[in-house]
C-alpha cells in the first residue's frame, strides 16, 4: 500500500541503446526468442515471438500485425499493417522462461507513430513535458486475485482456508501462498525492479507486490510485464490470476494506486517538495496546484483509471465489503495520509491517486493524470484545505463532487473536458477521447442488455 519505496537494486548491465547493443545482449544472454510486445487500449497485452535468429530484422524493419485482429486500436480489417518498432531501451529478460526475452514496441503506420497506440500517446505527452524541463515519475501498486475455477463454470479463491473477515496482512495467508508469492518477488528483484514489499492485501485471495518507482513510461511498461508475469506464473501452479477490479461483490476490489511527482530535469530536484508548506503536508505549491488539477478533471480521468463496467462496482462500494472498508474513492477530494481521499498524500513531495483500477491502461492512465496535473499548473488552481474525514464514515464531504458512478457517465466526461481531449489529440478519424468514449459507451450498452440474476430474483414476481 506505499508504492515508493528505495530497495537496494541487484547490478544488472545497462539496458540497450542502439540495436547494436540489443543484439549484443541477446548473445550475452543466451535468448532463444524475443517477445515483440505492445498493448490495445483495452490493455490486452499483443506480441509475436521472434527467434533470436530474425531479431536483426524485427530492429531493422519492426514486426507487422493486421491491426484490426488486435481489438480496439482504431484499426479496420482494411487498414495496411500495424508494424511494431521495438524500443531496445526496454530490452528484459524474463527470469522465469530460459532464453526467453521482451522488448515493448510502439506501433507505427506507414512510418509514422500510430496515434491510438496508448504507450505512443504517453510518450508523445512525456516528451511535451521535457521541453518544459520536468520529468513525470511514477509509482504503482498493482493489485490481483488468484482464483481457481469451480465445476459450475464460476471463480472461487484459489485458498480454501482464506476465509478471514479481517485478511490484510495476516501471515498465515500469506504463507499458505508463500511459493507463488515467494517467485514473483524473486522475478522482480532479477528483474532489476527493486521488489521491496509483497502482502496479501484487505481480499480473501488478494495479493500487492510493490516494487520501486521510475520515469513514467518504464513504470507503465513495468505493470503490463507485471500482468503478464503473474498471470504466467499462477498458471504454472494450476491457479488463475485475475486483473478484473471486483470479482467478488462482497470483497474489497483491486486497485492501481499511482504515486506521483515532478521533477526538474536540469537540477534533479523534486518539484511538488516544500519546506514550508503552511498546509502541513509537505508539498509546494506547484504539488498543490497540480493536486487541484487532476480534482477539477476528475470525472474524466477516472474513464481512464477505471476503464470497465466492472471497475464500478469497486470505486465508490463504501459499506459492500467484509472487512469494512472499499479503499476506493467516492469523491473528488484529496487529503493527507488518509486513504479514504482520491489523492492522497502519504509523504512529503508524492501524491497518491487512488481512483485508479487493476484493470486500467497505465499508458492513459498516467497521460489522464498527467494532463490534467498540469493544466491545475498552468492555471495556478488551488485545491483548498484537505480534506480530513474519514469519507467511508463520516460528514465533511457533501460540497465535494462525487465521480461517475458508471462507466456510461465516466466516458460523457471525458468527452466534455478540453483540457484531456487536447492531451490525447488527433487521430485519423477525428480526436482520440471521442474514439475512447464510444467504446465505452459500447462496453456499457452490452452489459446493460444482459439480464442478470440480481433482476430475476427482484423482479421476476415483483409485480
């Protein structure tokens, strides 16, 4: 639940910088295959497994893909191909396969970035960012289920002893999962990533590793690898590991809290850091002003942090769970070490947004976020005094305003808000926000047409 921590890192070689040094590396390491990899908006991870063989011709020359066949990537079956174009910076070797390696791509069309690639659109809002001398680092703090299928074709908690009301932190639990818990935090440490924390978390079957923060692309590129690794790894052990925010109503869901910062380029120095801040949290008043930012855009980032139908039935589920407690925002508020705000700060010079999901892109998520920090910035806002309640509880939070309570009002706000649909921009077909909120809005009118058992039970005699 902290997801900045400072870990001693193991020594690894630096990662590559020209192909050369990528094909160098692949032969140091022994790697048989490369996975070429790259992400739909949805965040579905999409590859091609290269043989070490063909690696100078997937740097030369990218690797296609018939864009449509990926989903949701603003592709039709007559597009010409979506071509992957590694970048060798990103180069990783995954601890728990021999010989097997990854590289993240940005997908490109006829020589140009593909503009509805969401690492694209991250980078692209990153480099805007370092021409006004700031770097945006990030660190996160992915959540999941493992779960095993029950003959009834339903999911139930891979434990069949994790039954506690009360399981955060318990040691038995995490004991009786100690062998896969136990691989993944070696995965990350070989990894390089800094693994300083893994818990079992406040769900029967819920599970946090942490590990160190880094730029914002290498943190986004770092929870899809992330996914990836546990789920490979629960399968190995015949269990399934599952992103989906809330599989079990009444259990608290899974979150993607991302700790945030600025930085200045030139000097090094943390930007949202101050001495003397009146307000007793520690920040400076750019920290404040882009705290008051990503509030004032707050229903239209949460499209983006909470990317499902799902994801609602998560954020703002305050009284629905065993243990008491959702951890999951209702309003846009924000607060010191309270984690009962939608921005938290936990520690001088960071702010934690909280309102965004394990089944979240973190590529839009963190451009959502982003944009919208910057433009409380540019607008010198003020975020007022933070908010001291306990919000799952208590008063003090009725002049706030709430967030969308459906994916179908989250995706309106995002189409309503300038300053996000500036900071996705222009795709082939017109502007990105509007091509986002029409799958959306689709998403929800598909869930909104099956009937569920909740309605039978309710309705079927009701009347």
């Amino acid at each position: 639940m902290f997801g900045y921590g400072h870990p001693v890192v193991p020594r690894l070689p630096e990662p590559p910088q020209t192909a050369e040094d990528f094909l160098h590396a692949v032969a140091r390491d022994g790697i048989e295959f490369v996975l070429a990899l790259f992400v739909n908006i949805d965040g579905k991870p999409c590859c091609k497994l290269v043989p070490a063989a063909a690696v100078p011709e997937l740097l030369d020359e990218g690797l296609g893909f018939a864009g449509h066949a990926v989903g949701a990537i603003g592709q039709s079956p007559a597009d010409p191909d979506l071509v992957a174009v590694p970048d060798v910076s990103t180069y990783t070797v995954l601890p728990w396969r021999t010989g097997l390696a990854a590289v993240m791509c940005d997908p490109h069309v006829g020589g140009t970035p593909w503009p509805y690639a969401p690492r694209v659109i991250l980078r692209r809002r990153l480099a805007a960012l370092a021409e006004r001398g700031m770097d945006f680092k990030v660190g996160a703090e992915p959540e999941y289920f493992l779960v095993r299928r029950t003959p009834d074709g339903g999911i139930a908690v891979a434990d069949d002893e994790d039954t506690a009301e009360l399981p955060c932190y318990d040691a038995r639990g995490l004991g009786r999962s100690l062998d896969h818990v136990a691989t993944v935090s070696k995965a990350l440490t070989a990894l390089g990533w800094g693994n300083y924390s893994n818990d079992h978390e406040d769900a029967n079957g819920q599970f946090e590793h942490d590990f160190a923060y880094a730029d914002a692309l290498v943190t986004a590129d770092r929870v899809i690898l992330f996914r990836y690794l546990v789920q490979m790894l629960a399968r190995e052990s015949g269990l399934l590991a599952t992103f989906m925010p809330k599989p079990f109503g009444h259990l608290t869901g899974s979150g993607l809290h991302m700790h945030m910062s600025l930085w200045d380029r030139a000097s090094g120095s943390e930007l949202f850091r101050g001495a003397n801040d009146a307000r007793g949290l520690g920040l400076s008043d750019l920290g404040y002003s882009f705290i008051a930012g990503v509030l004032a855009h707050a229903p239209g980032v949460v499209a983006f942090g909470c990317p499902t139908v799902n994801s609602y039935k998560r954020l703002a589920a305050r009284d629905a769970t065993t243990s008491g407690s959702s951890w999951a925002p209702t309003w846009a508020t924000y607060g010191g070490n309270n984690r009962t705000q939608m921005l938290r700060v936990p520690a001088p010079g960071r702010v934690e947004a909280r309102c965004v999901d394990s089944s979240a892109n973190p590529y839009l998520a963190m451009t959502a976020l982003l944009a919208a920090g910057l433009d409380g910035i540019d607008q010198a806002m003020d975020p007022g005094a933070p908010n001291e309640a306990n919000l799952e509880r208590e008063g003090g939070w009725d002049t706030a305003p709430a967030l969308p309570g459906t994916l179908a009002e989250a995706a309106a706000a995002v189409t309503a808000d300038p300053v996000l649909r500036a900071a996705f921009g222009k795709v082939t077909n017109g502007e990105f926000v509007d091509y986002y909120a029409q799958l959306k809005q689709s998403e929800f009118a598909a869930y909104h047409r099956r009937v569920g058992d909740w309605e039978i039970e309710r309705y079927l005699t009701a009347f």
